[in-house]
C-alpha cells in the first residue's frame, strides 16, 4: 500500500542509520582487503600451498560481501533509508 504523501514520514529506529552506516564501513574494508589478497595471490606462483590458502581466504570475502549487502539492504527496507 502506497504511503500517503500528507503523512510526516515513519519514525525511524534510532541507531538504525548508525547500523547501515557501520555495516557500509565494513563492507567497504572487507572490498580493500579483497583487493590486497587479489594483488598478492598474483605474486605467488598458482600451484603453491599459499596461493591455495588465499584463494580460499578470497572466496570466504566473497561470501561475507555477498552477506552484508543483504544486511545493508534489510537496513534500507526497515529504515527506509
């Protein structure tokens, strides 16, 4: 159901522009260190134990970029941000 225009905006919960903001923060640092590894794993050679390692540790961020975007976006819907 549309919102009504005449209505002053829903309360948003307090601390919840905080959570999407630290949440953002985090994501931004989790896509800084992705790059690092990216940079490093291209320095080793691709059948070394290291290299293996790092690509595991890269598809793990993946996984936790992927997570805290749902996060943020559950953060805008609730928030209405």
């Amino acid at each position: 159901m549309p919102e009504d225009p005449l209505l002053p905006p829903p309360a948003r919960s307090p601390g919840l522009e905080d959570l999407h903001a630290g949440l953002h923060d985090v994501l931004r640092l989790i896509e800084i260190e992705h790059a690092l590894l990216k940079g490093r794993l291209e320095s080793l050679r691709a059948d070394s134990d290291g290299a293996r390692l790092l690509e595991g540790v890269m598809v793990l961020g993946t996984v936790l970029q992927q997570r805290m975007g749902g996060l943020l976006q559950i953060c805008r819907d609730v928030g209405r941000l």
